[in-house]
C-alpha cells in the first residue's frame, strides 16, 4: 500500500503547536537559468491558515499559480529579495540564491520565529532554521514562497522581453531551451545574460551567424 503523503502544513503545525506563530519559508526562483536574477521569497502564513490547491509552484499551471499569488499576497506577510547577473556571476548563482533568500527574509516587516528553507541554504539567522530538500513540496510556507518568487521573476523576464524580444524571454523566462541557443549564436548574449554560466561562454566563443 502507497504511504499517504505528509500534510503540506505539518512542519508550521509543529511549530504552531510549540508556540511559534511566525514561521516563514523562504525560496527562490531562476537557479537554472542562463539569464535574468535570482528572486527570492519569504512568506510567513497566518497561524491555521490553509489555501486551497497551494502546492510547489512547478507543480501548477501559470493561471493557478497567478491566482495563489493574489491570495497570498493578500493573507500572509511577504518578503522579496533579488540578486542580479552582473552580481550572480561575482559570487556565483549558489552564494547569490542565499543572499536573495537573506534579503527577502529581512524585508518582512515582522520577525519570523522559525525559518524553513527551501535547499541546503545554510542561512544565518536568530531563530532557528531548517533546511528542507524539495521543501517546496514539503512546506506550505515555502511552497508559498516559491510561488511569489516564480511570478515575480517571470514578471520580470515578461519586461526583458520587451527590451530584448529576440531572446525569447516571455516564453523561456531564460532557461536554456534551443531556440535560446539559436538567439544567442545568432546575436550574442545580451545585457541581461549571466556571463559566468558556461554555456554563456561557450556561445559566446562561436562566431555569428550570418
């Protein structure tokens, strides 16, 4: 017999139960891509809140994911931090998600009291954290988080697309699909391409196509 999944909120119960009212998840958006920021998000649900169809936002189609995103802007406190190319290619992408996810921690207007992050983070904090692999299908506050992470950058790859439309951006948001690669020997990488990932590099060692 199949083992019933976990309740998505049980790890904010936990808490909850504990006395923790303040549990904030927190996660990113846009590790993979060749181009664009990092976003990171933190999201701290109200104590008994439950929304429907909440899941891992790439678990859920572009019109219920904007529509959750509405919601939880609406009910729970959130946070939003980004980390740039120009700064992701300094410090690479694994040290920039931190530093979103940092950022979007210390833009909430309250204190969270537990944190649960998305990935092995290890982030500094004065509560305490646990990091969670695949916590975005773990964790209704960090599925949250991914959620408000994921609009928001592909809110912004919708605006590179219009300063850049030869990329592509509104319909890759950046990953590295072949019609990018096509773009990219054809015109070069643009302003808004993340020099240090390697396939940016060697793209940019091919001559042009005429």
């Amino acid at each position: 017999m199949r083992k019933p999944r976990a309740s998505l909120y049980a790890f904010e119960e936990k808490f909850w139960r504990s006395g923790l009212s303040r549990v904030a998840g927190v996660d990113e958006a846009g590790r993979g891509p060749l181009a664009g920021p990092v976003v990171a998000a933190a999201v701290i649900l109200p104590q008994g809140l439950k929304i429907k169809r909440l899941n891992d936002s790439k678990q859920l189609s572009r019109d219920v994911r904007e529509s959750l995103f509405v919601q939880i802007l609406e009910k729970a406190e959130v946070g939003v931090g980004l980390v740039p190319e120009g700064v992701i290619d300094a410090i690479n992408i694994y040290q920039a998600s931190r530093l979103a996810m940092m950022q979007a921690l210390q833009a909430l207007t309250v204190s969270p009291e537990a944190i649960l992050a998305d990935g092995i983070m290890r982030l500094e904090a004065s509560c305490p954290v646990t990091d969670l692999i695949h916590g975005d299908a773990l964790s209704a506050s960090i599925a949250a988080a991914s959620i408000v992470a994921k609009v928001i950058r592909d809110q912004i790859m919708l605006a590179y697309h219009e300063l850049a439309p030869q990329f592509s951006f509104d319909i890759h948001k950046g990953y590295g699909t072949r019609d990018h690669f096509h773009a990219l020997r054809t015109c070069g990488p643009s302003e808004f391409h993340r020099r240090s990932f390697r396939p940016i590099r060697k793209e940019s060692e091919q001559p042009l196509l005429l």
